[in-house]
C-alpha cells in the first residue's frame, strides 16, 4: 500500500477559519500538557488531556486528531533533544487535521468533512482522488492537501535501469546497451542566479536578511522543482514501458566530500552542495514506487574510476570525457552509468550481505511520500 498526497489552493469561510483557530489552540494545550505531566505517548497524552478539552465548541474528531498531532509534535522534540538543546515547537499556523475514520468523501466534486463542512475541490484533485481511498485531509489558510493511498501490484521486470546523478546532467544506461540523457542545466542556472542575488545583499540586519534569503529559496525551489520532476518522471515512464527496475548509486554521506579543507575551492563546493541529488532520488523512487517498479542501490566505489569494459583505471582526459589505455576515450558519465549497472548486475539482492545490492524497503509495508505536488491545481 502506497501513500501520496494532492494539494491545491481554496478560499476558506471564516467560520472554517474560526475551526482552524480552535484546532490550534487545543493542539498548543496539548502540547503544555504533555511537557508538564511527562507524557511519552497517545494514549497517555489523551488520557491526561481530554477531559480538559470540554471547553472548546469542536466536534470530538478534531479533539482526538489534535491530540494526535500534538503527540507527533512532543515525539519529535524528544527525539531531537536527544542530540542538542532545542526548544519546543508549538503549532503557530491555523490548520485543521481529519484522518478518513471520521467520515470523509468526495461527492460531486465536494469534499465533505465533520461538523458539516463543504469544500469544493477542482477538476484535477477529482481525478486523482478517483479509485483510491482517502486516509486523511489537511486544511490551511491557503491549501487544501488530501492524503490517499491504493494498491500497488508489483510489475515483473525483465532488466534494470541504472541511473548516474550529476550536477548538469541525468545519465541512463539499460541491460539492452541503450543509453540516454536528461539534461538538468536549467537547474544549475536557475541555482548560481539565485545564489548570485543573494550575495549582493550586504546589509546588517538579521530580518532583512532573512527575508531575503527566503524569498530567493523559493523562487529557487519553485524553478528546479519542476526540471527535476519533469526528468525523474519521464525516467519512469520509460522504464514502465520496458519492464525495468531502477538502479541507483548509495551516496549517502556525499556532502563530506565537499567541505572547508579539502583543497577545493568555495565556488566548486557549492556548486556541488547545491545540487539536488537526494531530492531527484526522492521524486524518482516515488513515482517508481506507485507505478510498481522496484528501486535498488548499489554501492558508489569504483563507478568513476574504472573501465566500464575492462575495468582499468580511467584518466580524465576533456571535460566530460575520460580516457582508458586498452579501450580509448569513452564518455564520463556513460562510462559511470555502465558501471553502476554491471554492479547491480555482477550483485543481486540476494548476493554476499557486504556488497549486495540494496533493495528499498518501507517500515510494515506502507510507504509514506512526503511532500508530493499535485500539481495542475485551480
């Protein structure tokens, strides 16, 4: 079972909009009183606070929802209190929180929700909402996100796909021999204009600044958001329609390569820490996910130094090439896109438990994708 979530954009009533308000009280009040008598969990959080919710005018669903989210909220500050000092993080913004058990469906293109709220939902969110079962629905002053899941039936594969990440580019190479590109040069652009604007800012106050550096964030997010999603899908597309599962390299801990003393210079190093390589893994496996198709990582050591062919040592030779002395001159990232696939070829997932290659897997079998566009809202 797979979990994704639609969004779009709506005009709230004010009498929806005194809902929010109340659902942001009694979220805070938990949260006081979960810090102050110690409690670690959701039925000890509910037992404690409920009764001293009688005083808000709210149906007993959003109660038991607040109380919900309140004990998120306490669960992750312990966590992160664990490592350092932080303070706690009360709800700040309106919102109001339903979860599908307290009665919601979509009906002639209204969704409704307790307390005999209405809500008109557009043409796109109906589409997607249609075959799948809505689990839960998140209200802000501005959105409207309805988290849905459904059954996914695995898709019986005949090769793999293996993918090398980098910073202009998305490199292919499939068991056929075929080899693509996707080509991520907007993102790189839209990347060093943003960073170029905020550097001219050279005022010394903390608010400006941070207002600054905000808005050129998202402006940032809001132009490479779509180039990545434009690749990573057309990426699934054309491994649907071959039957391929998708082959990716393990880089995690990729930052500790780019750091203050490893003899590379400032620009260099953010130009490689600015690049959205866990973000493109992200939208890619999640989309290969609902569509069926299995994601795996191999490990990274080897991919760029060696032979796709012969396995020799390669030496770097132009800018995006790379020279053997048996086999000649071959195309870097080609060349690292084959060896990322021999890997997951030469190690299955059953192989030696050192050097497998990894199968992603989900906690009992439920996969929750975070922060999913929906896209196309009215």
């Amino acid at each position: 079972m797979l979990v994704k979530t639609v969004k779009q954009s709506y005009r709230p009533s004010s009498e929806l909009m005194g809902f929010m308000e109340t659902f942001r009280g009694i979220v805070n009040q938990c949260i006081t009183i979960g810090l102050k008598e110690n409690r670690r969990s959701m039925k000890s959080l509910s037992k404690a606070s409920y009764s001293k919710l009688r005083q808000y005018q709210i149906t007993t669903a959003y109660k038991l929802c607040a109380i919900s989210r309140a004990a998120g909220i306490l669960t992750n500050y312990r966590k992160l209190l664990r490592d350092h000092h932080v303070e706690i993080s009360y709800c700040r913004r309106a919102s109001l929180v339903t979860a599908a058990c307290y009665g919601l469906r979509v009906k002639k293109s209204i969704l409704n929700l307790p307390s005999k709220i209405k809500i008109e939902v557009n043409p796109h969110t109906v589409s997607v909402l249609d075959r799948t079962n809505i689990r839960s629905v998140t209200l802000t002053p501005d959105s409207l996100n309805i988290a849905y899941s459904k059954e996914i039936a695995p898709v019986k594969t005949t090769g793999l796909l293996a993918i090398d990440r980098n910073l202009d580019n998305v490199t292919m190479a499939d068991t056929a021999g075929k080899t693509s590109r996707h080509s991520l040069d907007k993102a790189t652009l839209s990347k060093a204009l943003c960073r170029m604007t905020k550097s001219r800012f050279h005022r010394n106050d903390a608010r400006i600044r941070r207002y600054i550096y905000g808005k050129y964030g998202r402006i940032e997010r809001n132009r490479v958001n779509p180039v990545l999603h434009n690749a990573s899908a057309s990426i699934v597309r054309q491994a649907k329609q071959n039957s391929l599962g998708i082959v990716l390299e393990n880089i995690k801990g990729i930052r500790k390569l780019y750091r203050r003393g490893n003899s590379q210079n400032k620009h260099y190093r953010f130009r490689m820490n600015a690049c959205s390589f866990y973000e493109f893994q992200r939208q890619l496996s999640y989309k290969a996910r609902w569509e069926g198709l299995p994601v795996h990582y191999v490990s990274p050591r080897g991919t760029s130094s060696k032979c796709s062919k012969c396995g020799d040592q390669v030496f770097a030779k132009e800018s995006r090439i790379v020279e053997c002395p048996r086999c000649g001159c071959i195309d870097r990232d080609v060349n690292a896109a084959r060896n990322v696939l021999s890997a997951a070829l030469r190690f299955r997932v059953k192989g030696p438990p050192s050097e497998a290659m990894v199968e992603e897997r989900e906690p009992n079998g439920v996969t929750l994708i975070l922060k999913v566009d929906g896209g196309q809202s009215s």
